[in-house]
C-alpha cells in the first residue's frame, strides 16, 4: 500500500518510480530498445529516405529531374516488360503455390508416410535460390540428352509419335527420284514386273535404324511392283558401284513408299529390314513417292526457356521450391481444425469433395490468407531464379522489377530510375503489408 504523509496527501510524483505496463523502467526499456532502434534506422529508415530523394535526383545526382524517373517506369520497354512479368509473378506464383500445399496438406493427412512425403515436399526449402536456379537451369536445357525435362517430353512424344530415322536422306547422283512437297517421287512412272531401284544417301551408317539390315536387291515379281530403298554409300574411297546394291550397304528399314497416280495414293506399304518393298497391281502405271513423313527432322521436345514459355517456366521452379513452405503451414492449420465439425458434416451426408470445399477450406481461410500474402510479398522481390535461369536470348522477356532495378542501378548506370524502381516496389508492397496487419489484429481480437 501507498503510504500517506500526515497532511494526508500522496508522495510528490518524483518519488514514484515510472515503470512500463511489463513493470520494466522505461529508462532501461529504452537503454536496450536503443542499438536495434540505431540498426533500424541505418539499416532500414536511411535506404527508404536516400532512396527516394535520389529518385527525383538526375544520373549524376546533382540536379532535379522531377518526375522523369518516374515516368521512365511507363515509358522504358525494358521496365515495362519487368512490371508486366512483376504483375504475372504476384498472380500466379502464390496462387498455385498456395494450392498445391493445400492439396498436399489435406492428402497427405489421410496416409500412413505422410511425415515422409511432406519431407521430401519440403526439402526445396533447404536449397538456396542460386542452387535451384542452377538445377532447374540444367532441367529446362533444350537438348534432350542434357536437359531432363525434354527427355521425360520427347520420351512421351515419341511413343506415341515416333520420330524419323531419316531426316538427312536425300537422292544421289542418278538417282530416279525428284523433289516432291518435302519428299521424293520418282520422275517416270512404274510398272508391275518391274524392279524399282531407290537409292539415297545422307544418313550416316552408325545413326542407320538398328532394325536395318544388309540390303538386297528386290526381285521382279509378276502383277506386283517391287523395290528397295537403301542407304548407297560405302565408307572408303572408291568403294562400291554407284546406284547398285553393294554388300556392306543397308536398307532404309521402315521407310514408307506411297504409289500416287492422279494426284491420290493408290497403294502404299513399307520397306522391310533389308530395305525391299512390294506393291500391288494398282500402282501399276503410277509414280512412287517418298512422303515427306520419311524425312522430318526429330522432335527435340520444347523450348521452355525461349520468349514464349521462359517466365511460366521460372514460376514453376519456384513453386518447387515454396509449394513446401505453403503445405507445412497449411498442415499446421489443418491439424488445428476440430474434427467434430468434418464428422459432422460427413455424417449429414455431405461427400469429401463438399467437406474440403464447404468446410475444410473456410476453416482454413486464415491461415491460405496469411501464406498467400507472405507469398506475394516475396515474390515482389525475386531476384535470384530469374537472374540465373533463363539464357542471354531471354533475359529481357523475363525480366521483374527486382532485377531491372539491379540492372538500371549497376549495369546501365542510371541510379535514379534504380531509385525510383525501389519506391515503387515499397509502394506495392505497403498494401499487402497492411492487409496482413489488419487482419492479425482482427484475429488477436477474437
């Protein structure tokens, strides 16, 4: 109790020692509030205020420009494509995060190695962004027998659509073959009981199929028309006779040969192993042709990082690495749900598709708002995937603001553009910041 003096009244406000609502003095709260207060400042308030004072400063930093850094951002292409490609980061990139940890977080409840797999989902998270970004380099490679995602692609492709063997084949000299709408065709007309000789070169003998075998002249048969199609090139100089079949020569094993008459396809049918052929009797009188099939270049699956695809394609390597950071959360959130309320709901008859979505999902509303907004915040800033990833051909069709702040502050020496980029990515940033401060203090209320 306070004790009073004998006038009655209470001690002099000097006497009383002034304490915090933690019961801590002030004077010492603030004697260890003051070093980080000190790198606060430094650290934090300094940059945001020299930032936007250089902003409105010219390149030497001595004049006004006013606005015209400014307007640069509206006007330059460069820093048009980085807020373009910015604003398809914020969308995208949290988005599809955010649900893949939802899927991952709900499905990975209902099985037994689910501590596993949330592991191995999460273990992108340990890796930093210069490693991933060199990995999904190497994963995104043009060439399928480097890059491991066009080997999975054209694999896929391949079994479905197989690739010519032939793509460099072409007539020799003396050959009885002509051009034709990216194949060959024959410039007389054939006829049964006849032997057709098509020899073609530009194949190399180790990249022949492995189902060629040694090629034989096809005999004339009665009503039928006959033929091979071989590779006639014999390695040594001088070696072998010119359109004749040569012993150390090889068939064009599965090359197909179309007989057209009229400008239709009146038969067709495809060499065997040895590169021999039969036709029936209608192609007599018609002209065999070589479609263009024979011939297309391999599929080398797709250009992911060309102008088209390279931004969708960075987004996806940093889904990779974040989809864990949603689900864990998520998870969390998730083993917080009471599950009265979800037996409930199946007892009432609903199925699992309406309990995720009429109940599981509001429940969780708080927790997908607080990953999608700490997503989007950090996705305002990324810098390291799309230095890294994309090739020198599309670094600019997949540029964001980060990088082109770096890019205008030290590769095109004009600070006060690199300025007036940072002020408007605070700028962007300060809403997602406030809605996530708005809405904690909502949730502190409850």
């Amino acid at each position: 109790m306070t004790s009073v003096t004998a006038s009655g009244s209470a001690p002099a406000p000097e006497a009383r020692t002034r304490k915090s609502v933690t019961g801590t003095r002030k004077a010492v709260a603030a004697l260890f509030l003051l070093p980080a207060l000190v790198l606060l400042g430094a650290l934090v308030v300094y940059p945001i205020g020299y930032s936007l004072v250089r902003s409105f400063l010219d390149r030497s930093g001595d004049a006004f420009a006013g606005f015209d850094n400014y307007r640069a951002l509206f006007t330059d292409d460069s820093v048009r494509t980085a807020l373009k490609n910015t604003v398809i980061w914020v969308v995208l990139a949290p988005t599809v995060s955010t649900a893949l940890g939802l899927i991952f977080a709900v499905l990975t409840e209902r099985v037994r190695w689910g501590t596993a797999f949330k592991l191995v989902v999460f273990m992108p998270m340990a890796i930093s962004m210069l490693a991933a970004g060199i990995i999904f380099r190497l994963v995104y490679d043009a060439d399928p027998d480097k890059g491991v995602l066009n080997a999975v692609w054209v694999g896929v492709h391949d079994t479905f659509a197989e690739s010519s063997a032939f793509p460099n084949a072409h007539p020799g000299r003396r050959s009885p073959l002509a051009p034709d709408q990216g194949g060959f065709v024959t410039t007389s007309p054939v006829h049964t009981g006849q032997s057709v000789a098509l020899p073609l070169v530009g194949v190399a003998p180790d990249t022949m199929p492995k189902s060629s075998e040694r090629a034989v002249r096809a005999k004339p048969e009665p009503g039928k028309v006959t033929g091979t199609a071989w590779q006639d090139f014999t390695r040594g100089k001088g070696v072998g006779t010119l359109g004749a079949v040569d012993a150390s020569e090889q068939g064009y094993a599965g090359m197909r040969i179309e007989a057209v008459k009229g400008g239709e396809v009146v038969a067709s049918t495809t060499a065997a192993a040895d590169g021999t052929f039969t036709l029936p009797a209608a192609a007599d009188g018609a002209r065999l042709r070589l479609p263009a099939s024979n011939f297309k270049e391999p599929y080398n699956g797709v250009e992911w990082l060309g102008p088209t695809l390279v931004t969708p394609a960075v987004i996806g390597a940093y889904v990779w690495m974040w989809a864990g950071f949603a689900m864990v959360l998520i998870g969390a959130g998730l083993a917080s749900v009471p599950r009265e309320l979800l037996e409930a709901a199946r007892v009432d008859g609903a199925g699992e598709w309406q309990v995720f979505r009429r109940v599981t999902v509001p429940l969780l509303a708080p927790v997908l708002a607080v990953v999608t907004v700490t997503l989007m915040i950090n996705v305002l800033k990324i810098f390291d995937l799309v230095f890294i990833i994309p090739p020198g051909s599309s670094e600019h069709d997949a540029n964001v603001l980060a990088l082109e702040l770096y890019r205008k502050g030290f590769s095109e020496d004009q600070p006060g553009v690199a300025s007036a980029i940072a002020v408007f990515l605070l700028l962007l940033v300060i809403p997602v910041m406030l809605f996530n401060m708005r809405r904690l203090r909502r949730e502190v209320r409850r």
